[in-house]
C-alpha cells in the first residue's frame, strides 16, 4: 500500500437523502424524485468528483431492494473495507432518524454501518420502535442513549445532524449541551450545518474533543457537494473513513468546505410572521422592529451566543481548516449553460472549484465568471447573510469580487 505522502484527497459528502426508489416509492417525501440510490452515486461520480459519500435513508427496506438489484447486476459491488462501491466513488450506508426525550423537542443523529447485512439487522430492530420505517427521518421511540447503544453494538458511527440549527438540530432544538440527552463518549462526530463553522462552534467547550464534518444534507441532485469535507486516506471506504475520525494511521480530516455562514438559511433570527431578519442592532427587542410580531424564531448564530460558555471561540490546534466554500450554483451569471461548458472541459465540480487555474477557467467562461470562481475559490464574495429559511446571496453590485465585510 502506498504511504499517507501518496494519498490523493477524497472528497466526502456524507449527508444526502433518498427520494424515491427506482420503482417510484417516495421515501424523503421533501426530496427530488431524481434522488434514487444508482442516481446519486452516478451524478456524485461522474459530475461532483464525490468520492465518498454518506447516503441517507438506507434503512428503508425498500431502498434496500434497490441496492440488492444493484448488487445483483454487477453495477455496485459491496467492498472488503465497507461500504458499496460505484466506479470510483464508495457509497457509506447511512440513516437519519428523529430522537426526543421527554420534555425537549425533538432532534436528527445520523449513523453509518459498514455493510448491507449490518444496516437490515438494524431495520429490523427500528422496524419495531416506529411508525414507518420506509420513510426518512422518522420519529423513533426509544430513549436517545438506548439508540446509542444499539448503533455501537452493530459496529455504527454516531453523528448528531445539523446540531445548531432550529429545525431539529440538538443545540439550536433541544438543549444546551449535548451531554444532557446524549452520551458523548459514543459521538464519532457532529455535522455542523449550513449555518455554522468551525470558529462559532467552538464557543462550547464540550465539542473540543470531537470532530466536525461539513455534509450537503442534499434533498436534490444538484445540491451533492453543496459541503463537504476532504479526507486523507489510503482509499474510499467504511473503515478508512472511521480512522479519519479518529485520527489514527495518518488518516485525517484534512479540510471542512462549507458555506460562509451568511449564506446558511437559518443564520440570523428572524420574524416568522413578516420574514424580516434580525441585524445585531435589532436582537435585543422581544417584539420584530418591522410588524411587531413576538414570533422571533432564534437564529444559529444568535443562540449558539445564548448558550456559549467562552466569550471567544478557542479552536483546537488539531481542527482542520474550515474553507469557505460558495458552490458554484451561487455565482451569480453562472447558468446552466456555462456550468455544462466547464464540465465538459474540466470533468467534475471538484475539479473547477480546486484544481483549475483562473487563466484555463477564463479560456471557457471569460475572465469575469473566472475571478468570481476564484473569489468564491479563496472566500472574497461579498454575501447578504441568510435566514429564517431562505438561503443567504452572493451580493451583486458591479464591482469587481472583494472581501466580505463580514466573514
């Protein structure tokens, strides 16, 4: 085997959910009927450039089917080192199920098995503490620390999900720390969200010990990748990713790509009855400034300083860098018809965004959609921040791209 100094980069997104099945059955009822499991794994490895991904929703027995067929056709082929392989993307089995303790609100975890017989064995057991286990993100009645527990025995990795956002994520839904509903020795990693980075994270000192990953949560083909991370490992696999986790053998995580916070749908509270959001001038009001409405529903940022317990955020010398990524469906000028020009000419997303110079973008796009790319490339775009569901934007103003003012 090749030493850690001639590993290449995999890319990794380990959050995208299952739509349909290939025969129509809907699965994540919010999802894209495009999103079925041999769709995934061909659009992340033959237009993203994904060589690792975490696919949701892979406790549906009827995505199981699917993956069964696959198997049986030769098209994917289960791997020594866990997971199923596609070309050269590996596919990790994943689901994402709703937890609540009494008197809280409800969460998501994700976990991870390394094989199809391990992921049935634990529909099997889910099967009986749920409602409907062919579909995603489903309520599941056991104590959370329970859960744990049956995902450690089977061999799972442990992720609590988006944990700051207000929609079901554990700190900005359910409680302050984590250790109140969670046992945080059995937590392999937490996915950050849209919303948040690695420095606002690390306002909490319960997290210094545990990894971040940076997923796309992907309810659509096009959003695969919309973050990632980037993995340092002999190969794609189950257990080369449980490593990286860990940090052992010289595999890593070598860099979290996500979006600047501003672009994140639930970044600044806002008013859900007139959709204003809040600015810093604003948030010590009970009432909206601009309808006077008291529904304020709190943002990741706001609460992640409600319920911090360091004035400044101490990142530990072993996080990796967390990349300001603007995907490329942000750029504003950059249509469908440009984004097909540069994949034709660059093969994959991951490609354009890391690997191709300004001058070689330029010969395809023209110099100006070239340096927004590289802007977007080095964290230069000007953004309007975020909330209250709907997605911060990259500003347009006819100037050339800058530094945000805020990053």
């Amino acid at each position: 085997m090749a030493s850690a100094n001639d590993w290449q980069p995999t890319y990794a997104d380990l959050h995208i959910h299952i739509g349909r099945t290939s025969r129509g059955e809907a699965v994540k009822i919010s999802g894209s009927r495009d999103l079925t499991f041999e769709n995934i794994a061909r659009e992340a490895s033959g237009r993203k450039g994904i060589r690792l991904l975490g696919v949701i929703d892979c406790h549906a027995p009827v995505v199981q089917l699917d993956i069964e067929q696959l198997l049986e056709k030769g098209t994917m082929t289960e791997l020594a080192g866990g997971g199923i392989g596609y070309r050269d993307t590996t596919i990790l089995l994943g689901t994402e199920l709703e937890l609540r303790e009494p008197d809280r609100r409800e969460f998501h975890m994700l976990a991870y098995f390394r094989d199809l017989a391990t992921m049935k064995s634990f529909t099997a057991w889910i099967a009986r503490h749920m409602k409907n286990v062919n579909l995603s993100s489903q309520r599941i009645y056991v104590p959370a620390r329970e859960m744990q527990a049956e995902i450690r025995a089977r061999g799972g990795l442990i992720v609590p999900a988006h944990v700051f956002t207000p929609h079901k994520g554990i700190y900005g839904s359910t409680a302050a720390r984590m250790a109140e509903v969670l046992d945080t020795d059995m937590i392999d990693a937490v996915e950050l969200g849209l919303s948040s980075d690695s420095s606002m994270a690390s306002h909490i000192t319960e997290l210094d010990p545990i990894p971040f990953l940076t997923n796309s949560d992907a309810h659509s083909l096009g959003k695969i990748g919309r973050e990632y991370n980037e993995l340092l490992i002999a190969s794609p696999s189950f257990d080369e990713f449980r490593l990286a986790l860990k940090g052992m053998e010289g595999r890593k995580i070598r860099a979290n790509y996500g979006l600047n916070p501003r672009l994140g749908k639930y970044h600044r509270t806002y008013c859900a009855a007139c959709g204003s959001i809040m600015d810093e001038q604003e948030l010590s009001a009970e009432r909206c400034p601009y309808c006077g409405s008291l529904k304020l529903v709190q943002g990741v940022l706001d609460r992640i300083l409600s319920i911090a317990d360091r004035n400044v955020p101490e990142v530990p010398a072993y996080r990796p860098p967390y990349c300001y990524q603007v995907p490329l469906e942000f750029i504003p000028g950059l249509g469908k018809a440009k984004l097909k020009q540069l994949l034709e000419r660059f093969g994959t997303e991951m490609n354009v965004l890391h690997r191709t110079s300004e001058e070689e973008l330029a010969q395809v796009v023209g110099s100006h959609l070239a340096g927004m790319i590289v802007a977007a490339r080095e964290g230069r775009l000007e953004l309007d921040s975020g909330g209250g569901g709907t997605y911060g934007k990259v500003s347009v103003q006819g100037k050339e791209p800058g530094m945000s003012k805020d990053r």
